[in-house]
C-alpha cells in the first residue's frame, strides 16, 4: 500500500457512510433556500461525448511518421463539397483544375441540414454525401464527429450516432435499433431519445459511413416494414426503414458512399446530394501543406525548412504541374507530405521509415480491408481473397504500370487503358466489377496528362491526344514492382505448372501411398508415371527458382544502366517530381524518363513489414519467394560492383540496400566494395542515415579504403548522423563542405573513438580556423592511427600553427601534414618544420601557397635538411614551392595539379598571385644552373605554370562576361 493510500484508509468508510446520506445545502445566488440533492446520475449523453472523441480522435498508425505531433483539429483542411442536384449526382468534375468554384456554390455538412424545400414538418433530412476514393469522405466524417463532441457543430442534434457500413454488413443476428445502438454505445442503453415515442427522435443524427459495403434492398417484397425501435431485425432492414423514414421518421440521417453506389439508395428518399471533390485550388492545398508540415516543431531551422518547403510547392501547384492535378485527392496531398517529410526530416531517433513503406502505408489507408463488388444491390459477393481490390488494380493497373515500364512509356491513350484494364473481361459478373472499377477507383490512379495537353505530340492523331499518367510518377514504379515480385507477369504455362504443382503437392501423402501399392500390380513402365508425378513439384520450385532468379537479374540490370549512369541519385529525382524545376522550363515535352525507382521498389516490397501490410490487402508475397531473389540478387550485384560505378549510381544502390531491410544482403554486399566515392552527391539528412545505416550492417572488422564526401554539402547535423559510418573508414575525405570550427568537436570525437581505424583525414576547403584546428589537436595524444592529416586551404593562422607544432609530439602516428595555402607566416613555419624534424615518422609538410618570403622558403628547405650526419633531427621534405633552393623541387607537378584541380573555388587573385612568385623562383633558379639540361628542366616546369596561369585567367573573363 502507498503512503497517499494508507493515509486515507480511514476515511474511506466515513466517506462511504456519508454517501447514504441526503445532504442539505444553501444554494448561492438570488433566491436563496434550502433544498435537498442527491447524488446525480452521470448524463449518458456526456459519456458519449467524451468516447467518441476518444475513439475519433486516434490517428492511425501511419501518421507517426510526422512526429505524433498532430491532431484532426489542427491539421484538417475542409475540401470543397458542393450540393447536387437529383438529375446532376452522377456528374464529375470533369478537370481538376478548373475555374474558381464561386463561394456561394460551396456548403458545409451542417449547411446541408438546414430545412429548405425538401424538408417536411415532422420528417428528418436524409442527406447523401459522395465521392470518389481519395477525396476525404473519411476525414469529413472523423473531423465532423469531433466538432459534434466539441459543441462547436450541427448543435441542433442532442444526440450523434457513427456506425461503419462495413461493420454492420458482417452482423448476421437479428436486433431491434435499439439493440444495435446498444450493442456498439453500450452507456446509451434505452435512451429516451430512440424510443420513437413523441418527436423525441428529431434531436437525432444517424451517420453511416461507406453505405457502398452494404447491400440495401429498398422492394417491400424484400424488405419488410418496421416502425418499431424494438423489434428484432437484421441491420440491413432496420437501415432501409430508416432510410424509408418508417422507423424514427423525425431522425435525421447522412450517408457517405462512392460514385458507384449512388443509385442504391432510391432518390425519393434522398433529400439532398452533395458531393466532395477535393481540394480544387493550389491555397486548400497549400493550407494542408502548411499544416502538415509546419506542425509541431520548436525548432526555428526546421520550421524555416519546411516554410521553404512549401513555398516551392505552391509555385508548382500555381503552374497547373501534373503534381496540381494529383493533389486535387486529399489522398495525394498526404502522399506528398510523407514523401517530403522523409526526403528532409528523417531523424535517427524516429522509428525506420522507407519511401516503399510509405507508398504501402499509402494504399493501406485507401484500400485496406476492400473488396471489389458488383455495384448491384441483389448480388452476393464472392470470396474476399479472390475480390481483394488491391490485388484487382496490381492485375490491372499493375499490368499497365509493368507494361509502360518495359517499353519507357509514362503516357497512355484511353484505348490503350481500355486494353490493359478490363480488356480480357468475359462473364457478367466481371463486367459489373468493371464498371464499379472504373468509376470509384481508376481515377485515384490515372490523371489526365497535363504536359500532353500543352504541348500537342505529332506523333498521335487528334482522336488520341487524350493522354493519362499516373497521378504521381513513382506509383507506376511501385505497382509495376508490386506486378512483378507478385509473380502476375508470369506466362500462362507458368500459371498452369503452379496450380498443377500445387495440387501434386497437396495431394504428395496419397500419391506416396498409391504407388506403394500399385507398384505390386502394375508394369515398371506405368509405375515410372507416378514416380515423375512426385518428382513434378520438384521441378516446378526449380523453374520457380529460375523465374525469380531473373527477377533478381532484372533488378540489378535496372540498378546500373548505362543510359542513367550520370542522373542525379534517386532521392533526388523524387524530390524534383514534387517540387518541379524551377528555372528555364523545357521548351518540348517528352515522357521519356528514366525508371530507378522501379528496382528499388522491387526490393523494398520483400521487406517484412511490406510484406505484412500488402498481407492485410491479400498481397501475398511468399518466405520462399523472398529467399530465391535475394540469393540471386547479391550474386548480381557483386557481379555489378566489380566495374566502376559513378557516385549517383553508388548511392542508389546504398538506397537499394536501406529499402531492403537485410542486414544479412548488405554485408555480404559491402564485402565486395572497397571504396565509396560520393563526391558532388547533394546530402541530406536522409543521405547520411541510408548511407549509416548500410554500414552499421557491415561487422565491426569491416573497413573501406576510402570513403569519399568531398562537395556533398554536409553540415554538422549530418557528421553526427555519419559518425557510425566513419569508423569503418580508412580514408575519409571531406573537403569542399563548409564545414566550420564547430564541427571539429564531432571530428575529434572519431579519431579519440577506439572503434575508429581512420589512417587518413583530409579537411581541405573548409573554413575550420584556428579555433577549429585547436579542437582537433586535442585528439593527437588519444589517437595512434592517424597517419595523413590534411589542413589545407583551412584558414589557419600562426596561433594554430604554434599550437600544432607544440603538441606535435603527442602524436607518433602522424606521417604526412598538409597545411598549404592557409595564412601561416615564416616564424610559425619554421616552427613547424623544427617540430616536424623532431617528430619519428613525419616525412612531408605542405607550406606552399602560404603568404611566406623568398627568405622564409630559403630556410625552410635548410632547416627540412639536417646539417650534419650526427646532427639531431631528421630529414623532413619541405614543400613551399615548386623549387627547393635552387633546383626544382620532384613534387613540382602534384603541386601544380592540386592547384588546377582547386582554382575554380579558390581566391584566384592569390592563386595568381602565387602562381607569379613560382615563376620568379623558376627564373631565379634557372639562372643558377651551369648544365643545358637542368635549365631545359626549369623551362619545362615554367611552362607548366604558365598554362596554369592562362587557364584561370581564361575562367576568369569567362566568369566576368
């Protein structure tokens, strides 16, 4: 017992003595009296309330991937609902992005029950709400709810009542209404207001929400009446007597259903159709983006991010881009935010997420649980597995995403959408799903091209200029993946050897029995038969192994294609398919575009929590199958990464690896890879977690020799996402990324890391300064495997250079010490060189292009040289410039190549500057010479500056033009 319990242990049966008793208070106020009050009873309408916005108010899982930060009140946006007219339900809205919708067209759901000429006296409304899938049937409903508890809607109902069509279609038992509602809100049990007596039922909203899962039969030869609350009934009886308004008529009622199921419901009962279509104009979608994105976060640099975030998309849904078109669906508007908050917010505290999880999660939330009807009331559905409407659109949309895929198409005529959807339908029942297909659900997938609109194609007739897309460019690599690994783009002779194999197999005991016996009584040849019946399902798995083998191959062919080896990476290119491009638009349009998402996919789909969700769309995806393709596929991509592949290609393939999910497939892949050159690759924060992530796969005797992140744009954040992923480096390379003092502190970290073999750091180009060279000398005593540091071009001062000469030898590891074009002086050289000669392994020190005298160099080159042979030191090489006293220095031309390698982004007026004294030096030299041959030397060498020089002053009045 607590201490708070055992004190109020004795007060607890005086608490319960006083209960029974009445307790008389004086009220406050004007009239002031006594009057006794008993304990009131809790209001059955209160608890209601405060469960409904409990139950309405839990996101599913998939929105936390935004943080968890986010609420239906803040980041609803209400789409466009305009009411219908009887004679006009069934028309859409022909072109997303059509004119401005007038203000006075549009209404709100609480509009729609103000009495207006249909309503009667003593007779509640029924009002029909529809949509097609993605337009926000669902969110209108959860978001109108929570108002309801709230207070802050449709007041003029005491009493709310949600049900789920989908629920109430699987009730096989009879129950009165009442029963029902008590059934599901067991606190409103016999409540007055659903008694049907008096017009208590007026103060009643009904909300049946997706009325397309249940088969109403409005006929009175099929559907008895019934005006009684409390007589026993199947739900889809008492639903139509509601509807009928014969049982509780002074009830209100709304329903949500799609385009399909408009007719199921008579229109005399019908008051008043409405229609959601969706967000119709860029500032509905920009209101989404802004909530979405911007929610949540304290963060002043995220927050800025993501404003810039949305500010690019507004300017791409303001060009009535392809992207406008797709964002007409709530549904895509949620796709993007996920896309781009997994693009530019990943955190490597959040739970792994994996744009192939998005995309699964994505039509997990549209489809999950769906079966494809026939849209007719008297029909009975077939099995559920065999009518699954995921694996509907994979056999059909699917089968046109594969096909577009194939052959490099991303636009299709109607014709040829006719073909590939619905084109090999034969019985009446196939039909009818067709048709339900086409009008709820081919939309969602398939967009009118925008770009073909605008730029005509001569290569198509006037009767097809008609083109369609796919809503966004990466759902027809996801559902020609989801087709293939599938296994629905075998041939029919596959298909046929499966259903065969299956059932040997299933039937594999009785067979194993009838041979024992018959092979007493039958010929040996006849016994042979049943003998190669057994052996048949053993040929099937190797035909099936084979045929997964090929999906292997054709991933990793996809990988690496030639005509995509210098495209930017894949991350990228999904980014530009959201944000557009911005710039000089292309003056012709073309479809051709390359498909790298198509392999990733493919792999992403055979993780196990895809494979889980697309379980929950009867999408099976086989253990087996999953073991056949990955054996294939490492031994393919091994066979890839043995050729040189560009840094885009190496980060796809690290993309590739993250969307698989297989520590096991990553190690054995890195086994084969030595290096990773990433240079020019644009990281983000994303980049840097893939990239972590594969090598934390990897064991922990695993290094590369090189790890290459020169001009990838890092920052601080990013070197601390990296920092596992360096400690299985050798070399690291991470010049040319602005990286400042501060991120010394997290380099320092990593050398003093006694998991980390780095032998190799170079930091040229990045403005660390002496504060941040101080920072990194605090890790010299602490780390013995460093032999190559390079400070080049770092900002390094005296004051640095001092400090590093003094604790130069703490450190005994050390070879190699670049600390060239900073702005060191002679002293603080002279220093360092002395240091440098006293130190054990130190060979070379680069000085050149530092603001040094002729004198300096001079002594430089003497003090690199020890003076006697029993002097004390040891011979250090001294690179201040391209000669070394009078005679040309051997690293001359590394010299000269770093500086053409690095002008570009370098001070030119000093590297001129620079370039000038080595010709003086040349010529000065040059002149000391008695031998021809050494002086042509020095003139194949002054020759060499030249052309360094000309060359920038060449990019120079380029740049200047």
């Amino acid at each position: 017992m607590t201490h708070l319990a055992r004190l109020l242990s004795p007060v607890f049966p005086l608490l319960r003595w006083k209960r029974k008793i009445k307790v008389c208070l004086p009220t406050v106020g004007v009239y002031s009296r006594s009057f006794c009050s008993t304990p009131s009873e809790p209001d059955p309408i209160g608890i209601h309330k405060r469960k409904l916005f409990l139950w309405f108010s839990h996101l599913p899982q998939e929105e936390k991937q935004f943080g968890g930060v986010f609420s239906p009140e803040t980041m609803h946006v209400d789409p466009l609902i305009l009411e219908r007219k009887a004679t006009e339900k069934g028309e859409l809205m022909s072109y997303p992005l059509q004119a401005h919708v007038p203000k006075r067209l549009a209404v709100t759901v609480e509009q729609l029950f103000e009495p207006g000429n249909s309503w009667t006296e003593g007779r509640g409304l029924n009002v029909l709400l529809y949509g097609a899938v993605g337009t926000g049937k669902s969110t209108v409903v959860r978001k109108l709810v929570l108002d309801w508890c709230a207070g802050s809607t449709l007041t003029d109902f005491k009493l709310l009542l949600p049900f789920s069509c989908e629920d109430l279609s699987k009730l096989s038992s009879v129950a009165s209404l009442r029963d029902l509602v008590s059934r599901k809100y067991l606190h409103l049990r016999r409540h007055p207001l659903l008694s049907g007596e008096g017009d208590h039922a007026k103060d009643v909203l009904f909300l049946f929400n997706g009325m397309e899962k249940m088969q109403l039969d409005f006929r009175i030869g099929s559907t008895e009446l019934c005006s009684d609350p409390n007589e026993p009934l199947t739900t889809h009886v008492l639903v139509v007597n509601l509807l009928r308004k014969y049982l509780l008529p002074e009830a209100s009622i709304l329903v949500t259903t799609r385009l399909s199921a408009l007719d199921r419901i008579p229109p005399k009962y019908v008051s008043r159709y409405a229609q959601i279509c969706g967000f119709n104009d860029p500032d509905r979608q920009r209101a989404y983006f802004t909530g979405r994105l911007l929610q949540g976060s304290s963060d002043t640099e995220h927050n800025q991010e993501a404003q810039a975030l949305v500010e690019l998309l507004y300017l791409n849904l303001q060009r009535e881009s392809q992207l406008a078109a797709a964002c007409f669906l709530p549904s895509y508007c949620w796709l993007t935010c996920a896309t781009l908050h997994f693009l530019h917010f990943t955190d490597s505290k959040a739970p792994i997420q994996t744009l192939t999880g998005i995309y699964t999660s994505f039509l997990r939330l549209n489809f999950g649980g769906e079966v494809l009807g026939s849209g007719v009331g008297s029909n009975v559905l077939v099995q559920e597995h065999q009518n699954s409407l995921m694996l509907y659109v994979v056999r059909t949309v699917g089968k046109l995403a594969f096909d577009g895929v194939s052959h490099k198409r991303t636009s299709f005529s109607e014709k040829e959408l006719e073909q590939w959807i619905g084109g090999e339908t034969k019985t009446d029942e196939e039909l009818r799903q067709l048709a339900v297909f086409w009008t709820d659900v081919l939309d969602f997938f398939m967009a009118p091209c925008i770009e073909s609109s605008k730029h005509l194609l001569k290569d198509f007739s006037e009767a097809d200029n008609r083109r369609y897309v796919f809503a966004v460019p990466a759902m027809q690599e996801y559902l020609a993946a989801l087709y293939v690994v599938l296994g629905e783009n075998k041939s029919a002779l596959e298909k046929l050897s499966k259903q065969v194999s299956v059932a040997i197999g299933q039937a594999g005991e009785d067979v194993s029995a009838l041979v024992a016996v018959l092979s007493k009584f039958v010929p040996l040849r006849i016994f042979a038969i049943f003998k190669l019946l057994k052996f048949f399902p053993k040929l099937y798995d190797k035909i099936s192994s084979r045929n997964k083998g090929s999906i292997a191959k054709t991933m990793a062919a996809e990988m690496f294609r030639t005509e995509d080896s210098y495209n930017e990476d894949i991350l990228d290119q999904v980014e530009k398919s959201l944000l557009g491009v911005h710039g000089p638009q292309p003056q012709q349009y073309s479809e051709a575009q390359p498909f790298e998402l198509y392999p990733i996919f493919m792999g992403g789909l055979l993780h196990y929590r895809n494979r889980v969700i697309l379980e929950q769309l009867h999408c099976n995806i086989q253990s087996t199958t999953v073991v056949q393709i990955t054996r294939a596929l490492r031994k393919y991509l091994v066979r890839e990464l043995s050729k040189p592949q560009p840094p885009e290609e190496l980060m796809d393939l690290l993309v590739l690896l993250y969307e698989f999910q297989n520590p096991r497939l990553s190690a054995e892949v890195l086994a084969s890879i030595r290096s990773i050159r990433l240079t020019n690759v644009r990281m983000t924060p994303l980049k840097c977690f893939v990239l972590s992530s594969v090598l934390s796969c990897a064991p922990p005797s695993y290094y590369l020799q090189e790890l290459d992140l020169s001009s990838c744009l890092l920052t601080r954040d990013m070197l601390q996402m990296l920092h596992p992923a360096f400690k299985h480096a050798h070399y690291l390379n991470l010049q040319f990324n602005s990286l400042g003092s501060e991120s010394c502190i997290l380099l320092r970290d990593l050398l003093l890391d006694p998991k980390s073999s780095l032998k190799s750091l170079q930091l040229c180009d990045n403005p660390l300064l002496d504060a941040g060279a101080l920072t990194l000398l605090e890790a010299l005593p602490g780390n013995q495997s460093l032999t190559h540091l390079s400070l080049m071009h770092t900002g390094l001062g005296d004051p640095g250079t001092l400090q590093l000469s003094e604790k130069l030898h703490q450190n005994v590891g050390l070879q190699d010490l670049n600390v060239a074009y900073n702005n060191i002086g002679d002293n603080a050289a002279l220093a360092l060189v002395d240091a440098c000669r006293e130190h054990p392994n130190i060979h070379t020190v680069h000085l050149y292009l530092n603001p040094l005298s002729d004198v300096g160099k001079q002594s430089l080159y003497v003090r690199g040289v020890p003076q006697s042979v029993g002097g004390s030191g040891r011979r250090v090489k001294v690179l201040a410039s391209v000669t070394e006293g009078s005679d040309v220095s051997e690293d001359w031309h590394p010299i000269l190549s770093v500086i053409r390698e690095n002008a570009s982004s370098w001070d030119r007026d000093r590297v001129k500057q620079q370039l000038k004294v080595f010709l003086r030096d040349l010529e000065w030299g040059r002149q000391q010479q008695p031998s021809l041959w050494k002086r042509l030397h020095f003139r194949r060498v002054e020759k060499g500056v030249r052309q360094t020089l000309q060359m920038l002053e060449k990019d120079n009045a380029f740049s200047s033009k």
